[in-house]
C-alpha cells in the first residue's frame, strides 16, 4: 500500500513555467500540480488555472533620485563634561540607491564618524535591479561631509564653585556669662568641585558640602580644585578662604563692679582722755557675682559685712587687693593697690591739747655674788614711782623690787611703761639681761676694822661704796614729757 503525503500546513509551490521573454500586459494561465511521489492535493478547487497579467512598466519606474545624508556634529555632553563624544551621518534607505564610501564598502544606516574630519560618500543607481539616476544627476553623486574639530578642552564646563561661610564663635550676654559658643564654617554645595579644607595648618583633607564646628582660636583654610571636565572660573580665589575663629572665652565674661579703698589712721581721744591713734583699714563692698576679696593673698571675711561693706583695719602702707568672682563674671581694672595713709599733722589737731604723761626710765641694777652677799637684781623707776613700768622677767610679769639670782642663770627683764606713759626717748634700752657668777675674790678674810691706820684696804672700800651712792642721788631728776599715747 503506497504512502499518501497531504499536502496541509505549507505553502503550495505555485509555478510559472515558459514564462520568460513575454511582454508587458501579456495574459498568461498557470495551474498547481504535483511533482514526487507520495504527495496529494486535498482540495482539488486549489489548483488553478489562475490567470495572471504582467504589469506594464514605464521608463520613469526604475528611475530613483539619491536622497541626502543627515549629519550630525559632535556636541559636548553636560553629563559626561571632558569627554569628547562621537559626530556621526546617517545614511538613508533608498530605493535603487546604493550608498558607498571612498574604500568601496557599502554604507547603510548611522555611521560613526570622529570630529574634525571629512566623509565622502559616493551614490549610484542599482543599475543590476534596472535603476537609473534622473537626467542631470551625477553619477555617482558625491556626499562630502566636514566635522567640526571638538578637543577635551572644548568639552570642558566651567565649574559652579561656592563661597564657604565662616560663623565665628559667640558670647550670649547676659543669659550665658562665660560660656562660649562654638563656631562653624558652611561649605555650599557646588558642581564641579572638590573642596579641600586644612584646620590650623594641618594636611589638606577633601572635605564634603555641609556644616562644620570649630573652637575658638582655630584657623581654617578652605580651597577648591575643579573636577574632571571642570574648570574654575576666574574669580576664585588660588589661596582660598581663609578664617581664624574667635573670640577666645574671656570675650565672654560679664563684666560687674567692685569696690575697694583706703582709710587713713585718725587721731581721738580714749575712755580716759588720753590721745590715740585709731588704725586705719581698707573697706571693701559686697557686690553681686562678687565672691570675696584678698587682700595681700589673705581672704577678707565677708561674713563680717555691715551695711555692704566690710571694714579691715590696716597699718600705714600699701596693699595688694584681688577679687573673685562666680563664674562668668569678671571685675574690670582688679587687683589694685589701695594705700592706708598715716595719720598726719593736721589730723592730729582734732584731738585738740594732748594730756602731759610721764616719760618714765627704767632702771635695773644687778648685784654679784660676794663672800658675804648673795646675787641678786632690782627693778626699777629712775622716778621712784614703781607703779608707772611694767616689767616681765623670763617671760613672767613681775612688781617692781629685788629678786634673789641663782649662780650660772640668765635672766631677761624688759621694761614697758603703763597706760598713759612712755618710755623717755633718751633711754636706749628697756631690755636688761643678767648672769651672775661665783666670787673670784678669796673668802678667808678676817673682819676688817674700819678705825685705826692700820687697816688702809677698809677706808678704801668705805670710800668707794659713798661714791656710788653719790652717783646714784645725782641721777634721780624727775623727767616729764608730754608724749603722744600709743
């Protein structure tokens, strides 16, 4: 049993056969068969004859004009600046026109070409399809196609740099006595640039766009350099922008007042009538923000105040006086020197006449041992009155009189005058110091009598003890000053 293929699901081979040389409009017949074995038709109504008419050509129908070729320069990219891009021509698809350039190759489509340089390209009629060119029309008509020169500098966009800005540090008076606020520099956002920023003298370091804290005193360099495909205009500064941040934080200290003066000594009289001299003092005053004062390194007790000020008695002189102060706060043109005056003439004439005092000697007479006498010493009053010198023996306050001495002991005795008097100015000690010591005389005499020529040594020390007495009632006069009361 033979095989049948169907002829389903393909095109059917439709063939003109004889067909060649006929004329234009000439009618021709054809009919579907099949060839090869194994093959039906399944539709018999599919297999002809159709008729077919030639179609009839005119002389202008293979006759095709070359068309123009569309140029395109090459043109410098905002997003990629610095680069040079590519120019190119596009070639048109026209019928019965084929395109070459000057090597031969045929061209279709967009073609690449590089700037600065000069296409040609040749256009001819595809005489092998029957075309042909108008009358007139060069054959091959020449394209030539010039492109402008682009370098990378031509590509080069200028960039939009920014201006930093510098906020120094601040004070905030008077909410925030000494406190400082730090400082910033803003660097803007800009295209096209890199900024470089060195901190008090520091390595350059790229530094984005934003907002940066300084300290007081820092010095800040910023600089700019131009990306790739950039350059910086002419109005920027080569040596940047430079800024040092202050103030330091003594700008912000709140400046509050202090006081602090001298007073004189002064001339009264006491309880008793007699003339003093009152000491003088430095008087300060309590002040807000103000801790306390020193005076000479030493702190001012300023629990002692009265009335706002605080009263520090002082000798004659000169001091030294500082301030402190709560934090934040300062005291404009301290420490100062304040001067304690003495007390002067003119000043003394408000005590009016001064009382006449005593102006009193003290006497001290000491006494050596003897083979017949113990050592002993006598204080005194060159006036007799026992009652106008104290005196301190070994550091003990002691009544005028005589005391016994012990062999080999120091004794010191100062003399000071009582309430009201003072010591004579022609006295150059009030000091005495006594040591007594041993006889050095032998001690086996007999008892001397004073009468009779025989015995000469004792007239002599009768006559020497009478000197000595007559010495001492000479220099009994009674001195009286008038003195100033100490």
């Amino acid at each position: 049993m033979a095989i049948q293929h169907r002829l389903v699901d393909r095109p059917l081979e439709r063939r003109i056969e004889h067909a060649q040389g006929l004329a234009a409009g000439s009618t021709v017949w054809a009919r579907i068969t099949v060839t090869g074995s194994g093959y039906v038709i399944t539709n018999p109504g599919a297999t002809g004859p159709f008729t077919l008419t030639l179609k009839v050509l005119h002389g202008s129908d293979c006759v095709t004009p070359p068309a123009h070729l569309t140029q395109t320069q090459a043109v410098c990219d905002a997003q990629n600046p610095g680069q040079v891009p590519e120019a190119s021509y596009t070639v048109p698809a026209t019928t019965g026109v084929v395109y070459k350039d000057a090597s031969g190759s045929v061209l279709t489509g967009k073609q690449v070409a590089q700037p600065g340089t000069t296409v040609k390209v040749f256009a001819t009629p595809d005489a092998a399809k029957g075309y042909q060119f108008p009358t007139g029309t060069s054959n091959p008509t020449v394209y030539t196609l010039h492109f402008d020169t682009l370098s990378s500098d031509g590509c080069v966009l200028s960039a939009v740099h920014g201006v930093p800005t510098f906020e120094d540090s601040r004070c905030e008076l008077p909410t925030h006595p000494g406190q400082i606020f730090s400082g910033d520099y803003i660097l803007p956002a800009a295209t096209g640039v890199v900024y470089q920023v060195s901190l008090n003298g520091a390595k350059p370091i790229t530094t984005d766009a934003g907002t940066y804290s300084t300290e007081p005193g820092d010095v800040v360099v910023v600089t700019e350099t131009a990306q790739q495909g950039f350059s910086l205009d002419a109005g920027y500064p080569a040596e940047g922008y430079a800024h040092t941040f202050g103030p330091d934080a003594g700008s912000c200290l709140l400046a509050v007042a202090a006081v602090a003066q001298g007073d004189p000594q002064t001339c009264t009289t006491d309880a008793d009538g007699f003339a003093v001299v009152r000491d003088g003092a430095i008087v300060v005053t309590v002040e807000p923000h103000v801790v306390g004062y020193t005076i000479n390194g030493t702190p001012v007790d300023m629990t002692k105040a009265v009335n706002g000020t605080v009263t520090v008695p002082e000798q004659p002189g000169s001091y030294l006086v500082a301030v402190q102060t709560e934090t934040g706060y300062a005291v404009v043109d301290f420490p100062i020197t304040v001067v304690v005056d003495a007390v002067d003439a003119d000043a003394l004439k408000v005590c009016g006449p001064l009382p006449s005092h005593a102006l009193v000697t003290p006497t001290f007479r000491d006494q050596q041992a003897g083979c017949f006498t113990s050592a002993s010493f006598t204080l005194g009053e060159l006036n007799g009155d026992t009652e106008d010198v104290i005196w301190t023996v070994n550091g003990s306050t002691v009544a005028a009189g005589t005391y016994p001495a012990k062999v080999g002991t120091t004794y010191t005795a100062v003399a000071a005058a009582t309430k009201g008097n003072g010591i004579d100015p022609s006295v150059t000690t009030t000091t005495f110091t006594f040591t007594p010591t041993a006889s050095s005389s032998p001690c086996d005499l007999k008892t001397l009598a004073l009468t009779g020529t025989g015995n000469p040594t004792g007239w002599i020390g009768l006559g020497y003890l009478l000197l000595i007495i007559g010495l001492a009632l000479a220099a009994v006069p009674l001195i009286r000053r008038r003195r100033t009361a100490e």
